[in-house]
C-alpha cells in the first residue's frame, strides 16, 4: 500500500511524444522517442515549477517527453520512490535536484547501472552525472552575506547576532549558500548563530525566525524559498523593519515582502535556464554524446525593491 501512495504522489505531466521525427535546436538532434523523467525535491515551490516550465518549453521545441515526476514535500524516501519509478518505467534519462545527496545516491547509482542517463539541475547528490546545471551557490551565498552587511553597516550597525535559517544539514546546494554567507562574516563583529533548519517550510521557518527575533537579531538569512518566506513573514509580524533580511529564489511571496520592505533582497536564480539546458544535455546523453560531467553556472541575480523583477 506503501509503494501504491508513494507512486501516486510522484504525479506524473506528460507532453505527448512527436514519433520518429528528427528535431535540432542549438546542435541538439532528438528522434522523439527520448524519454527524461525531471524529479525535484518536491512539486510545490516556485523555483521547481519554474524549473520544470523551463523544460517543458525544451521538449516541446525538440519533439521529446519529459514528465514531472516530483513529490508534494521534501521527503527523501519520496524522492527516491520516484527515482526508482522512472527506472521501472523506462525512462531513458532522469534529471533531478537532489534532496539528500548521500540518500538518493544509492537509487541513481541503480539506475546508471541501468544506463539511465542521470544530469542534475540545481542541487546534485554523490553519483557521477554526466552533466549538472546550478548556482554557485557559495558564490552566491557570499553575496547575500555581503549585501546584508553592507545594508547593517550603512544603518551604523557594525555588530550584533545573525540567524540562519537552513532546510537541512544535508542539501548540497543550500549548504553551500550557508557556507558562502557565513564566509561573508569572516573577521567581523558580527556573531553567526547556530543554524536553525526549517525543511524548505514556510510556517516551520517563520516560527524559527520569531525564536531569533526574541534574540535580537539584526538580520536573518534564508537559504531556500520557504526559508526566506518565512523569515520575511516573521520579520513584518514582528513590527520591526531594522531587522535585515536577505534570502534565495523569487516568488510573488517573497518579492511582495521586499516591495513592502520585510526583505532588503533575495538571490534569484535562473531554474528555467537549467530545466531547459538539462533537457538538452539529456537528449545530447542519450543520443551517446559524452558530455564528460561539465558543471554550468546559470547564475544568479540580486532581487531589491528598486530591481527591474
């Protein structure tokens, strides 16, 4: 019954196959039988539907399906049911955004046992890939690090505490993100509390940056979209605009918070540009081009309430 429940949350959205015929865009040939199964940490948040519009547009101009194969919630076992899903399905290519990278690996390893060919998008696990697209996301960590510092010192505050708000200990990209804001910190008087994680869920992480707020924090990092709602929607309950908050992804939720000005900024990410180059770098894999692992940057863009969003 298990399995059952878990195979239907792993909703599936198909684009129909075009047969036979051959398609070619930027070099990329598609016979129309290539079947890609895109799985993310869950169907839910902007950034993934984003992501997964990115490459629904790819297959459609190349001629190939790609079914969104995704959990409602960032569940580890979830996410590997849907791995193992698309393996008994007989997809020829997965693309995922791994929840838990030492979890889901063991899955992935399985299915390029099977010569399923794996490319990650936004966040990878610990199986070769044979390519990734994502973030610098200690680049871009560092960068929210220093526009919050920037923001703090123009408001003469030059030390005090600073919450986190993580998804998990786990999650490579927003480990990353942690690692680089933290770095942004180094040699200051500022304090970097301990971090809190909030699973990637918005209540859960409002309710922890009103236990920072009781602290007095002068700023608050996300490091996800629920994340950064949440510290945004805790920071505007709380009455008090001196608290900066910065945070990742873009969504009507979070740019209202930076327009209304609960949020100084967030760093958007490009997840349309990996779900479509990820569609590309699988028809071009299992078409037997060797894409030896490359790693692409698809970047990343500082969101404030004079930004053109």
């Amino acid at each position: 019954m298990k399995r059952k429940l878990l195979a239907m949350v792993c909703a599936v959205s198909m684009i129909t196959s075009m047969g036979a015929v051959v398609y070619a865009e930027d070099d990329v040939k598609a016979t129309g039988d290539e079947k890609i199964a895109l799985i993310t940490m869950d169907s839910i948040d902007q950034h993934w539907i984003t992501l997964n519009e990115g490459a629904q547009e790819e297959a459609k101009e190349l001629g190939v399906t790609v079914d969104f194969m995704s959990p409602n919630t960032k569940d580890d076992a979830q996410q590997i049911e849907c791995v193992n899903n698309a393996v008994a399905g007989g997809y020829d290519a997965i693309m995922v955004a791994a929840n838990g990278p030492d979890a889901i690996s063991s899955a992935l390893q399985e299915a390029k046992d099977q010569d399923v060919k794996i490319i990650y998008v936004d966040s990878p696990a610990n199986v070769d890939a044979e390519a990734t697209f994502s973030t610098d996301n200690k680049a871009a960590g560092k960068t929210a690090g220093e526009e919050m510092k920037k923001a703090l010192e123009a408001a003469g505050v030059t030390s005090g505490k600073i919450g986190v708000i993580n998804v998990n200990a786990a999650t490579d990209s927003c480990v990353n993100r942690e690692e680089g804001f933290r770095e942004a910190f180094d040699g200051s008087d500022f304090e970097i509390m301990e971090t809190q994680y909030g699973e990637g869920d918005a209540a859960k992480s409002q309710s922890i940056a009103e236990n920072y707020i009781t602290q007095g924090v002068v700023g608050i990092f996300g490091c996800n979209e629920g994340s950064t709602t949440g510290a945004g929607n805790a920071i505007k309950a709380s009455g008090n605009t001196d608290i900066i908050g910065v945070g990742f992804d873009k969504s009507d939720a979070i740019l209202n918070l930076i327009d209304d000005g609960y949020l100084l900024c967030t760093m958007a990410q490009n997840p349309d540009v990996m779900g479509s180059e990820g569609v590309k770098a699988a028809v071009r894999a299992i078409g037997g081009e060797d894409l030896g692992g490359e790693v692409t940057d698809t970047g990343v863009s500082v969101l404030t309430k004079d930004s053109d969003k």
